[in-house]
C-alpha cells in the first residue's frame, strides 16, 4: 500500500521523504475514515499500519545514528 502510494519501493526514499509520506497518509486516514462499520476496522489496520512503519522508520534511524556514533568513537580511539 506504501509504496503503491510513494510511487516507488518505500525503501528508496529518504527518512524525511518517508516520514513526510507516512504523515500524510495518517492524515488522509482520519480525514476520510468511515464511522462504524466495517469500515472503522479498516481504518484502524490502515493507522496501525502506518504506526507500525513510522517505528520502524525510527528504529531504522536510531540504528544508524547508533553505528555512526560508533564509527566515529572507534576512529577516535585509534587515532
């Protein structure tokens, strides 16, 4: 559903492309979702969805933030 939306394999986008893309799917979510019904089941798999990838695009980040402040201590020490 992602990357239907992102025009491309959500992977090749920036964190800020990313984030930016999640939060408007988020937002059209709330603006258009249905009250009651099946279609509030829906909608709160799709808000789900879209929480579950805003985590594990911060996750992603924290990651890398993490090997980057490793990198550089280890380049510290060995100097």
């Amino acid at each position: 559903m992602v990357d239907a939306v992102s025009g491309g394999a959500l992977m090749d986008k920036t964190p800020a492309t990313v984030r930016h893309l999640i939060s408007n799917m988020a937002s059209n979510t709330q603006q258009f979702r249905i009250r009651g019904g099946a279609g509030t089941s829906r909608v709160v798999s799709e808000v789900g969805i879209v929480n579950n990838l805003c985590l594990e695009n911060q996750l992603t980040e924290l990651t890398s933030l993490v090997r980057q402040l490793a990198v550089g201590h280890h380049q510290q020490v060995a100097q």
